[in-house]
C-alpha cells in the first residue's frame, strides 16, 4: 500500500482537509483540476490527492520495484541488503518518514 493525501476541495478548488489514504499498486490515476490527482481504486472508491498524477505514478512504480527486489535480496543479499530492502518499502509505504 502507497500513502497518499487525501484532499477536500472548496468551490475554488482551495484545500479544506487532508487526510492520510493508502492505496494499492493497481490504481488508476488521472490528472484533476491542474495540480491534483484523482486516484481510483478497484472495488473500493476515488480520492482526490494532492499529489500530481507524475508523482503518484513514480511512487506506485518504487513501490512495485522495491516489492520485486525483495523476494531476490532474501536469496541473493546479505542481512544488510535485506535490511535495505525492507526499510525501503516501509518508507515507500509512507509507515516511516523520507529523511533522505
């Protein structure tokens, strides 16, 4: 799961709320009013993010490279390089702050 944020809008398109939304690997993302997103999830709804669609589609894309290293880095890596791999995803997930 990706952490997005979630927004409520204003007639003039002004952020009111933001809230926190995770959503899987197969969303669909579409561009919303200039600088938005609209993410759609399968069997579950549509969020309006604050992320644009080139950022959600960069995280969904880190989100699904690093769940494809991880399976070889337990095979193939050391402890640290599993290490490596896990906090990645953890960060990706947004379950832990970017400190980089």
């Amino acid at each position: 799961m990706i952490k997005l944020t979630e927004v409520t809008l204003n007639g003039r398109d002004d952020i009111i709320t933001e809230s926190a939304v995770y959503i899987p690997e197969n969303a669909v993302v579409k561009p919303w009013k200039i600088r938005y997103s609209l993410v759609t999830v399968p069997n579950a709804g549509a969020y309006v993010v604050k992320e644009a669609p080139s950022e959600v589609v960069r995280k969904i894309m880190e989100y699904k490279l690093a769940k494809w290293r991880y399976p070889s880095s337990v095979l193939h890596d050391s402890q640290e390089g599993l290490n490596k791999n896990v906090d990645e995803l953890i960060r990706l997930a947004g379950l832990e702050a970017d400190h980089a």
